[in-house]
C-alpha cells in the first residue's frame, strides 16, 4: 500500500466528513463512503467499519475500503484465529467504546511481523500498521464495533496526531451508528450484507417465497442487463429468454424448489444450466431454501431462498493447492470442494474421484469445520469468492 494523497484534516474538511458521517446514520448505503472518506484523511487506501467478532451473515456488519471481498473472507475463515492485534486488545481488556490504539500500543512491531497473521496474511495485502478505534464495546445491546485504519510496511507509522484524529471521528460515527441501530439494526446489517453481495464476482439473487426477486447483486444486474440468456419478467421473476424449452426448464426447477418442504428441498447442488442465446455458452445457477435460523433471512423478513450465478466458461477455480494451504484440507477434500463449487453434484464428485457418494459425504463433513461454513451455499459461495470468476 502507498499513502494515497497528504491528508487533509482542515476545518471544512472535518465539517464535510462529519456531515457524510450523520448522513450515513439515515442512509446506511453510505458507510462505504464514510470510511472510504476516513481512509483519506489518513492519506490510506484501506480501511474498515465493522463488527470483529459477529460475521455479517449472524447479524453483524462490514464496511471495507480498498479491502477485498476475497480477503475478507479470507480472514473471516483462516486467519481470524490469528489475529494477534484483536488478541492482545481481548487478553488485556482494551476494548474500551471511544478509545483508539496504534498497532505498537497493541503489539511491538518487531514482534509482530514475525507472526503467521502478518507474514502469511497481512503482507500479502499490503496492510502491516493499523489505527484502530472502538465505536461500541458489547454494551448496552450495541455489538462491539471498531473502524480500523491501514498502512503498509513502508508507510509512515501512525502517530499520536492519528490517533487524536481518529479519536475525533469516532465519536461522531458512534452517536450517528448507536441512533440508526437503536431505531433500525436490520436496516444496518442489511445494508451490509447487500454490500457483501455486491463485492462478489458471480451473481447473487434473491428470492421471497413466491420466488419473486427481492435482490440482484451487481454482477447478477449485469447478467440481467446483458439479455443472452437471463432476464427478470414484469411479474418479478427470473427467466430464461433464451429458447422456449431452456425458459420452461429454469421455471420448472424454481417452481419445484418453492413448492418442497424444508425437508423436502433439491440438494443445492442440484443446478439448473441455462442457454445463453448463442446457443453453446451456459449459466449455472445453484439455488436453496434458507432455513428459519438463517442469520441471512433473519436481517430480511420476506427473504426465502439464495442463487448464484456463474459462467461455467469464465470460472477459474483456486487451485487444489491453495485451499489445501488456506484451510489445512487434504488433497481429496480439496478436489469436493472445487468440483461443488463448479456446479458438480454429489454423484459428480464421486465419479469425477473415482470414489463412492458416501466417501464424499464424509470428506464434506470433515471440510466444513476447517472452512467454518455448516452447508453447501457457503461452502461454494466461499470457494467462488476465491476464483477469477466472471458472469
């Protein structure tokens, strides 16, 4: 990472970022604006709003700037464990609302860049000096949140004139975040996982229970844009536009995943391919029923079921390798995952193997616990967000 401009920390500046700052407060899809626009004033290009200890998928929330989709979920699956700067600030009880530590304070530099969270993680992004300040702190109902601000190894460190400054913009984003979540949390924690969705390189829908769409994610909006294959009818539903037959396949096969019970459901592996109007090129969607318990579902009342979509032809999958390094998988476990993630059913898997179903089932229930996902929408949306992947 490079120090983007000289920060600029000037009175009307202030006075603007505290305006955007109280904005954000009534309209939620602006915190990726905010903290963009706190990085600045660090003169960083990355930076963090977020809930550290509660995924936004189980109600929490995160806004990055210059922060991947990739590398958060990276962190939020493999490295969070190692994450010796929240370590140290939970063993010594420094998570104080309104404090902020530099990364000395919390850990000695030397020391730090010794450690696995820096050497296999961190450098690999840029990030190697962090300004860290803590809007809530588990009290009073609001989930601890902290905004973080980054630099690289051969940045400036941050100093004490930072910290002030940070200091400074807390306490604003604290009372415009702490009245938006007392008077609306679910538009808060929707709004970020909204945003979640739209940093993902493949299609995300959503659907109510009479399968009508509820959300296109960017990628999936251009899908729908690019009119060769898929399109959203007046009706609010998804569907081919290709050939009459294709148009009755992908309606059939939405129609029978809303009318199974929860028992009932195709397995989620189980996708529709759906022609492209070149008549050779395919979409694959894979689509489930969220459960009662969903984190998903629980910050949108009407949301009943998820689908991805994906091009089969621009799908490059990590290599067996790299999940074998990132989540401690073997080999074999690593090819299930790569083969779910490209559209391969159960039956696929153990055939492309050359091993039985119920190898596979078991080799599943091992790589769940070791990529901290429990069903196969995660496990491939997880696999997915580590491909060169495009729809």
């Amino acid at each position: 990472m490079s120090i983007a401009k000289p920060a600029d920390r000037s009175a009307s500046h202030l006075s603007a970022l505290v305006h955007l700052i109280y904005e954000a407060g009534i309209h939620p899809e602006r915190w990726n604006k905010v903290v963009e626009a706190i990085a600045a004033s660090f003169g960083s290009t990355k930076a963090l709003l977020f809930t550290p200890f509660v995924a936004p998928q189980h109600g929490g929330m995160i806004f990055p700037t210059g922060i991947s989709e990739e590398t958060l979920q990276l962190w939020g699956s493999s490295y969070i464990e190692h994450d010796i700067w929240a370590k140290q600030i939970e063993r010594q009880g420094l998570w104080r609302a309104g404090d902020v530590m530099l990364d000395e304070e919390m850990v000695p530099h030397e020391e730090f860049i010794t450690t696995r969270f820096y050497q296999e993680f961190l450098s690999k992004i840029g990030i190697a000096r962090v300004c860290a300040g803590f809007v809530f702190a588990n009290d009073e109902g609001l989930v601890a949140t902290s905004i973080a601000v980054y630099r690289d190894k051969d940045d400036p460190a941050f100093d004490q004139s930072d910290k002030a400054w940070l200091k400074l913009l807390v306490s604003h984003v604290s009372r415009s975040m702490g009245v938006m979540q007392r008077l609306d949390t679910a538009s808060l924690q929707k709004t970020s996982l909204l945003a979640a969705f739209d940093r993902l390189a493949f299609g995300v829908v959503l659907f109510d229970s009479n399968m009508q769409v509820l959300h296109l994610n960017q990628a999936a909006q251009k899908v729908i844009e690019r009119r060769d294959g898929l399109a959203i009818t007046a009706t609010n539903q998804l569907e081919c536009d290709a050939q009459p037959g294709s148009r009755r396949e992908l309606s059939q096969w939405l129609t029978t995943i809303k009318n199974a019970g929860e028992t009932e459901q195709l397995h989620f592996l189980d996708g529709c391919r759906v022609l492209r109007k070149d008549g050779v090129n395919q979409y694959m969607i894979q689509c489930s029923a969220l459960a009662e318990v969903d984190g998903w579902k629980a910050q949108n009342k009407n949301l009943r079921y998820i689908a991805f979509i994906n091009d089969p032809a621009a799908l490059q999958l990590p290599n067996a390798e790299r999940l074998c390094t990132l989540y401690g998988l073997t080999k074999t476990q690593a090819q299930v995952a790569l083969a779910f993630a490209g559209g391969e059913s159960y039956k696929d898997a153990a055939r492309s193997l050359g091993v039985s179903e119920e190898t596979v089932r078991s080799h599943v229930k091992e790589i769940y616990p070791k990529m901290r996902v429990n069903r196969q929408a995660d496990l491939v949306r997880l696999v997915l967000s580590l491909a060169q992947c495009a729809v």
